[in-house]
C-alpha cells in the first residue's frame, strides 16, 4: 500500500507578483517561485504564454481561494507587432503564410483601425490558443495542421493606444477584459491594414489591481534569498484582500464576525444592496469574501482560515 508523500513545505499567505521573463511557461515560472520561497501550496492565475513577459500573479497558501478574482480580472498589454508578415499562429514562433508590402500604410491608417476594436466585440480565438476542444488544447491540434471550427467571444477592449510606428513595427498599450487573444488582435489588425501582421513582443503590464511596478523578476527574487533568506523573499508578498481591494470593504463586531465564520449570513448596517463585498473584524483584519443576498444580509463565500 503505497503512502501519500508529505509536504514538509512552508505554509505561507500572501501573493507575489511576479515579472514572469521570456521562454518560460507559466508554470515553469511558479514551480521556481515556489522552491525559492519553499512554499508548501502555490498557484499562478491565468498562463502567460513563453513569448510574454510580464504580471503573473502568485498566489500562496490561503490566497489561492482568491485566484479566480483574479483570472476573472481585467488585463493590460504593451504589444509590439511586425506588419508585413502574417504567420500561422500570429505570433513569431508561427509559420510565415504570406509577406506583403506596407508601403501604403499610415499612421492615420492605424488609429482609424485600432478604433474599431474599442469597446465590446466578437474575437475568433486563435487556432493557437489553449481553449479546449474535446479535451485536447486547440495549439496541440494546430500544431498537427488540424483547424476547428470555434464558437466567437465577446470580449470588451477599454483602450488600445498607437504609442509608435517606426519601419515595419508598431507598439500598442490594451486595456481589455479577461479572454482577449492579443494574438488576434495583431492578425486583425494586420488584415484590415491590408499587409498582415503578427506579434514580435508581447508584455502583460497589468492584472487586476496589479502592474509592473509591483512586480520582480526571478533574478531579482534569487538576489533576496542569498542576501537575506526567506525572511527577505517574504517581505516582497502582499497581503491576499490586495486582490479584492476594488470591493465594497464591510467592518464586522465580534459577534457577526464569529457567525460568519461559522458558515452563516449576517446582517450589517448600511451594507451594499447587491454584489461581493471584502470582509473585515473590526480590528482590520481580513476575513474573506461574502457575497450580498436579496433578502440583504452577506454570506460568505470565500473564508481565510487563520493558524
């Protein structure tokens, strides 16, 4: 009868928000976080394919009950795309399938263009995705020369800015909702240019409430530990309501705070009508996520167990 392996890990809380670099997959780059911080439970919130550096969240221990708050976030991108060159997976890892001339294309062009992806629109996922299709990852079946048909998604860009146009290559900043292939994006464009197009960079400059500025890179993680141990790794986690932190923030006495805990809804005063709400004790202290009822009172959804 074999016996379950214990994990003798460190069992930390907090999310480290990491400056994922080029040519790693997602989970390459948490399983590194992890054995540098000797973490005994860890998870990434949504991959960042080996082509994009960029915010990939981690979270640890008690903070990955909190994970889907932020796959389901809004995003941000700096994206550098050649024109000219169209490629099988819209990327530059893909298969060129035609070269165009770009001679006839303009700045004015451009930002004529990039206007009509604002807002909500229908966006064909790549080929190259890793939406499922029967269980096999759509790249996996691309990668055999075998194409799908797939469904359209509704998608919604906030912002999608011409920041240069130099040669064959322009950079734009998005700001999009959750599911936006920038991948398609790049091919879109480069079709409605009239020359093709395919991502050469691609750069993930926010993830929910989160941007570079709070994030390190792996070297940099690597730095701490020979200079300081853990006790310095650890100083760069942020606290888990940090993912919440565009929630309503309800204060909970003694006495609804110990009802909740327990599994039970609970009535505040001057509560938020509808929605999820970040619970707190009165003394600031988080204690999870709740979610208001119709008849008014919070339930809890989502509880930190301390200790």
């Amino acid at each position: 009868m074999s016996r379950r392996r214990k994990n003798n890990g460190r069992k930390i809380n907090g999310i480290l928000i990491l400056d994922k670099p080029v040519g790693l997959t997602s989970n390459a780059a948490l399983q590194r976080v992890k054995r540098l911080f000797g973490a005994a439970k860890a998870g990434h919130t949504g991959s960042l394919d080996p082509l994009a550096s960029g915010v990939l969240p981690i979270c640890f221990g008690e903070a990955t009950k909190f994970s889907q708050f932020l796959l389901d976030a809004d995003k941000g991108y700096q994206v550098t795309i050649k024109l000219g060159v169209r490629t099988d997976s819209s990327d530059a890892e893909g298969e060129i399938v035609s070269i165009r001339s770009t001679r006839h294309v303009t700045d004015e062009q451009i930002r004529t263009q990039l206007k009509t992806f604002e807002g909500e629109i229908d966006q064909i996922p790549s080929m190259f995705s890793a939406i499922k299709h029967n269980g096999q990852p759509l790249y996996k079946l691309a990668r055999q020369g075998i194409e799908v048909e797939r469904a359209a998604r509704r998608i919604r860009i906030d912002h999608i800015d011409l920041v240069s146009f130099k040669g064959r290559e322009i950079k734009l900043d998005i700001a999009c909702s959750k599911g936006t292939y920038i991948r398609t994006i790049a091919d879109d464009l480069g079709e409605l240019l009239g020359c093709g197009g395919h991502v050469i960079e691609l750069r993930r400059s926010k993830a929910g409430p989160y941007g570079l500025s709070d994030s390190i890179t792996l070297d940099a993680l690597g730095e701490l530990i020979s200079e300081g141990g853990h006790q310095a790794v650890d100083q760069r986690l942020l606290p888990l309501s940090s993912c919440v932190v565009d929630f309503p923030e309800l204060q909970l006495p003694e006495s609804s705070a110990y009802y909740l805990r327990q599994g039970q809804a609970v009535q505040i005063a001057n509560m938020p009508t509808e929605g999820w709400v970040q619970i707190h004790h009165q003394d600031g202290e988080f204690i999870g996520v709740g979610e208001i009822l119709d008849d008014g009172r919070v339930a809890p959804r989502r509880l930190v167990v301390n200790g």
